[in-house]
C-alpha cells in the first residue's frame, strides 16, 4: 500500500483530528474517505453534466416499467 503525506497547520490538523474522532475513524481512514467521496462526487457531476446535455439535445429516450418488462420478455 502506499503513503500520501500532505502539509496542514496545528489548527488544521486538530480539526481534522477531531472530526475524524466524532465520527470513530483513524485520521487516515477520514482522509482516504473524504477524498475517495470527492472524486466520486465530481465524477458523478460530470455525468449529470453529460446527461444535461444529452437531453437538451433530445438524444435521451425514456421507457416505462411495463415497455421495459416487455422489452425483457417478462
């Protein structure tokens, strides 16, 4: 496994600190999540973004539950 090792203040350290405490993780368990849910959230956005798009130019189509039982023989 490897390391990342990043420069915060005392205050900024305490604070992670703490809050990683409130919430009964390691300070690296807190780092790796924060940063892990940071990615997926931007990456999640992106294909929100895509979507968006995709719709504004009327490429999406839409089915309901029965056209898609249909569609799957069931």
């Amino acid at each position: 496994m490897s390391i990342i090792s990043t420069r915060v203040t005392e205050e900024e350290k305490e604070m992670i600190k703490m809050y990683a405490e409130f919430l009964g993780m390691s300070v690296s368990d807190f780092v790796k999540t924060s940063v892990n849910e940071r990615i997926e959230d931007a990456f999640d956005l992106s294909e929100i973004e895509a979507y968006e798009k995709r719709k504004a130019k009327g490429e999406t189509q839409f089915y309901s539950l029965d056209e898609v039982k249909k569609q799957l023989g069931l």
